[in-house]
C-alpha cells in the first residue's frame, strides 16, 4: 500500500513463532515482500537470521517489516546472540535490536519466544497486528497498545 501513511499497515507479512512441552522452538514466516518491490528481490522473511530465526538455546524470531533492514543488521539472530553471549534476557534483546533498528530508518516488529516461554513483539512503528496462547488456550490480541512482556 503505497501511500499509506500508517507504516503498520504496509506490512503484509504472517509469521508464528511456537515453544513446544519439550522446549523445542520453531518460527516461520509468510510474506509478499515490500509494495513496489524490485523483480527477484529476496527479502528477510526466507533470509534465516534476519527476518526468521529460531535456535533451542536461545529464542525463536519471526520479523515483519522493512527487509532490507532486517537483512543488514541480521535482526533476528542479533536477537538470540545477545542472549546467548550477553546473557540478555528475550525481552531486553529484542526491545534493543528493534529500537536500534528503528534509529537507522528500520521500520518493523517482531514476535519471538524464549526457551523458559517468555513472549516478546517490539516495534518501532505505530502498530503491528500480533497475539499469542499459552496452554490454557486463552487467546491474548493487540494492536497499537504498547508493547507487551507476557510471563
Ligand atoms: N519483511 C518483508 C520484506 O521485506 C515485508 C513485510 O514484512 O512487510 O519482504
């Protein structure tokens, strides 16, 4: 949607991010690329460590926003090494990557999951449509509200 002044509504990306009982952590991501896109043009979606990522020592990302920026800063493996070798928690790692990303003209959130189950979706534009479920199948939903840390 060119033109559309609302960044949170150019993004057409579907992306999941799911912890089983075991621990083990997947993520996947659907997109039709940037309006106006470039023919050929590879985003961060299919792009493992930069729009999708997910390793069982650290976290599982799935991104939407603006590739080309999440492919520079390979956002969402950023995430799970700041984890990994800084011993930042999910919701640090994930609030800090985003909003550095957002001070270099990277629009975009992401939902991500840790391996203790701890849920984050930062972003840095005016809203990202997102929800999550736990084992007791209550669904949780939000748009523009800030984002959440649920336990
Ligand atoms: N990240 C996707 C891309 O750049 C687009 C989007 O999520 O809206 O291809």
């Amino acid at each position: 949607m060119a033109g559309e002044p609302d960044e949170a509504r150019r993004h057409g990306t579907v992306g999941a991010v799911a912890r089983d009982r075991d621990g083990n952590l997947a993520a996947a991501t659907s997109t039709g690329g940037m309006t106006g896109k470039s023919p050929g043009r590879v985003g961060d979606s299919p792009t493992i460590g930069a729009g999708t990522f997910a390793d069982n020592a650290s976290c599982a990302v799935s991104a939407t926003g603006h590739g080309e920026f999440f492919i520079r800063y390979c956002t969402a493996s950023e995430i799970a090494a700041r984890m990994r070798h800084a011993g930042h928690s999910l919701d640090k790692a994930a609030g800090a990557v985003i909003a550095e990303l957002g001070a270099v003209g990277g629009s975009g959130g992401l939902i991500a999951i840790d391996r203790d189950g701890n849920i984050a979706a930062p972003f840095n534009c005016s809203g990202m449509y997102r929800g999550f479920a736990r084992e007791d199948g209550i669904l949780h939903t939000a748009i523009y509200d800030e984002p959440y840390q649920a336990q």
